[in-house]
C-alpha cells in the first residue's frame, strides 16, 4: 500500500481547467511546449524567452511560431502579460542555465549576486517581483528543471532559499529528481524538477513504470561510417590514457596484459584492444564476475578468461571504469562512454544509453559487429522524446552541432508528459 502523504490530507490536488497560456523561460526548443501538443491540451504558445539564436530557430520550425531571441535580463512583468487569471491558466517553465551547478562544470553555483549563468535562477525572481507590483497577477503553475546538483549540498542552500521565495509569493512547492528511464525512453537521465502552485494546493509526482524501450529500438537501421570510431580517434583516446595512467586512476590498459587476455583465449574467440576499449569476438566466460558483468583488477583478467560452454552471453567490448580498477563488459545495444576519459562509473549502460550532453562526441553504441558508433542527431532527439518529424524541421534550419547542442540541452519529453498529465 501507499503511504498516506500528509500534504495530500491537508492539501487537495492542483487541477487545471482553463485554456493554458504557457511561459517558457529558457525555452531552448521547447520540450514543455511539445509535451502540451502531444497531450492534446488547449494552449497557447504565449510567450518564449530564449537568448540562442539557433535554438529559437528550432523552436519556431517545430512549433510553427515566430518568436525573436530575446534576453531575460531585460525582460520585465509587462512583456510578460499576465492578464485575467480568471479566464486562463498561466504555466511558466524556468529550466535556467546548469553549466556552474553541473559535476561536469566547474560549479560556480548559482548564489544570488554571484553573476553565474546559473545564477539567472534571480531573474526569474525578480519577474515574479515586479508581477506582483505590476497587478498581483502570478502564474498559477510553475515548472523548473535542472540537474540534480541544483539541490546537492553545494546549491542546498541557495535553493532553499528559492523555496523561502515561492512561498512567500504564496505557492507551495514540489520537488523530486526523476529518470527518464523509468518513464519509458532508455536514457540514464536525473533531473530535478519542482512543481510550484500558487494557493494551498497539493502535487503528486508520477510514479515510475517498467522500460519497454531498448536503446536498439531508438537506433536508425543505415548509419554513415563517419559515425564509427576511426582509428584516428582511438589513437587521440590512447595518447590521453597514456598521459593519465600514471595518476592511479586506473583508466589506462597495459598492452603486454592485454597479450595475456589473448593467450588465454582457445581458437574459438580472439581479441583486439586499444588503451580505451578490449574487442572481444567469440564466446568467452569472464570468471565468476559474470552476474555482475565486470572484470576487476586489470591484472587478473588473464586467467579468468576461459572458454564458455555454452549458454553464456557474449562479451564483445570491455570498457575501462576507474571503479577498483575494473573493466565492464558492453554488449550489441549497450551505450559506452567514447570521450569521457575522466567518466568514473556507468561507462557502460545496459540496453540503454548514458546521460546526452550536448556533444555527439560524449557516448556511443556498441554495433553487432563488435564496433562503436556515436549517435547520430536524429537519434539524440529521439532519445529525448520527439518525433521525427520534430527533428527533420529543425534539421532545415541547424548544423549537427546545434542539433546535438539543442537535444542534449532539452527536457525529455516524455517525463514532462507524465509530470503535466497529474496537473489534469
């Protein structure tokens, strides 16, 4: 049974019932506007503020709008028009700049006053300030989006003061980190999310749900072999393992004991490796390690490698993780770190994909025939929840680089779908 949540006795549940006039700070390609049309609500593409020329573009190829970039910095409660609540339901979504809260940054935080792109949080304040100067109309909904450093313990603090804020301006507060991968796309994806409604109401997140999806099942059927790992990039990728396996981070391979993995293969398998991954053909048996498909301590794969009987997976590509100095195991379907040397855990994800960023360089997949290819863009954006149709709009209007950019800076689709459908 459920727990019974004491908010939920105090507080009944937040419905909408108006037609939506949605607000997307930080719009990026609006993921929040998609998720309205795929849910078939009454909406209005109301207002967008977003300061990337290139994203703006894919917003308006997707969506059929016509939007300018525009700063945050000079937006005001005017531009904003809050206007008869009574009739409309107003939503606005601030998934504002993560580069100084993310591990991958160099978490400058997002203090108010400190300057930091992440530190635009403050903005949103103040738009909210000078709504309530302006006529005391606020939006009814709130929706922010981050990653999930946004409430670690080097952003707790700023955060809760955030909180303080909201509540004072009278809404009441929601938040919970969510995967994509447990609402139905196969992407090993956290991120924090806060509901906030205006008056003394209730928000249930969703709960998650069993993966149908595959990351197999995201990939294109014909790929271009620019996207496969050349020699020329496993090369670059050996030199930076060479200056780095000194440092004991246990991420570069020895080549005389990947010799070792190969004499205690039978002529039934065979290998090849390089300083980043170990190509493995044929039916192999790591060991006991094989119920938790990783092979520890470098030294010690030589005499665990024997030949299976039968019935055992195959290995295709061991991966080096810094985790005890072990490699893990990548099958056909499975993603790899390819360019995150300093990864230090998760460098494989079994039948689904890493975290996207906003290069296609990061993370790729092993092929069926003991390869690794990146993703190619279209498969990024389907990896966060839209359709085709989405991208090849976009695609007339952006290089790779942007749609690479634009997908890994985006919201998953699919999650927004389940967090707004609670909100009807």
């Amino acid at each position: 049974m459920d727990q019974i949540n004491l908010f939920e006795m105090l507080y009944g549940p937040y419905k909408i019932t108006k037609p939506i006039r949605l607000i997307e700070l930080f719009a990026g390609i609006g993921s929040q506007a998609k998720t309205l049309e795929r849910l078939n609500v009454d909406f209005q593409h109301y207002k967008v503020v977003e300061f990337d020329k290139y994203a703006i573009k894919s917003y308006n190829a997707i969506h059929g709008t016509n939007f300018e970039t525009s700063d945050i910095t000079e937006i005001h409660a005017k531009d904003l028009e809050i206007v008869e609540t009574d009739k409309y339901e107003y939503i606005m979504t601030y998934s504002f700049p993560c580069q100084d809260l993310s591990l991958a940054g160099k978490q400058r935080g997002m203090k108010k006053g400190s300057g930091t792109r992440s530190g635009l949080l403050w903005e949103v304040e103040r738009l909210l300030d000078e709504c309530v100067e302006t006529n005391g109309n606020l939006p009814q909904v709130l929706l922010m989006e981050n990653v999930p450093e946004v409430i670690g313990s080097k952003n707790i603090e700023h955060f809760q003061e955030w909180e303080r804020k909201l509540e004072s301006l009278g809404y009441r507060s929601y938040c919970q980190v969510l995967n994509a991968k447990d609402y139905g796309i196969p992407q090993n994806r956290r991120r924090c999310f806060m509901i906030s409604v205006l008056g003394d109401y209730y928000y249930e997140f969703p709960k998650p749900f069993e993966l149908q999806l595959r990351l197999k099942d995201m990939l294109e059927d014909e790929i271009d072999e620019k996207f496969f790992l050349s020699q020329k990039i496993i090369d670059g990728f050996n030199r930076h393992a060479e200056r780095h396996k000194d440092k004991g981070n246990g991420f570069a391979w020895n080549p005389t004991r990947g010799e070792g993995i190969a004499h205690a293969l039978t002529a039934s398998a065979s290998c090849r490796s390089s300083d980043n991954f170990i190509i493995v053909a044929g039916t192999i048996n790591i060991g006991n390690n094989e119920a938790n498909n990783r092979v520890y301590d470098i030294e010690g794969i030589s005499p665990t490698l024997n030949t299976a009987q039968g019935g055992h997976r195959q290995p295709k590509i061991l991966v080096p993780e810094k985790i005890k100095k072990g490699y893990a195991e990548a099958y056909e379907g499975d993603g790899v770190y390819i360019n995150r040397p300093h990864q230090k855990r998760e460098c494989v994800q079994k039948g689904m994909i890493q975290t996207l960023k906003t290069s296609g360089d990061d993370v790729g997949v092993v092929t069926s025939d003991s390869r690794i290819r990146k993703l190619t863009p279209l498969e990024y954006w389907r990896l966060m929840g839209f359709d085709d149709e989405d991208f090849y709009k976009a695609e007339k209007v952006n290089s790779n680089t942007q749609l690479y950019k634009q997908a890994g800076n985006s919201i998953v689709v699919n999650v927004l779908e389940e967090i707004f459908k609670k909100l009807f």
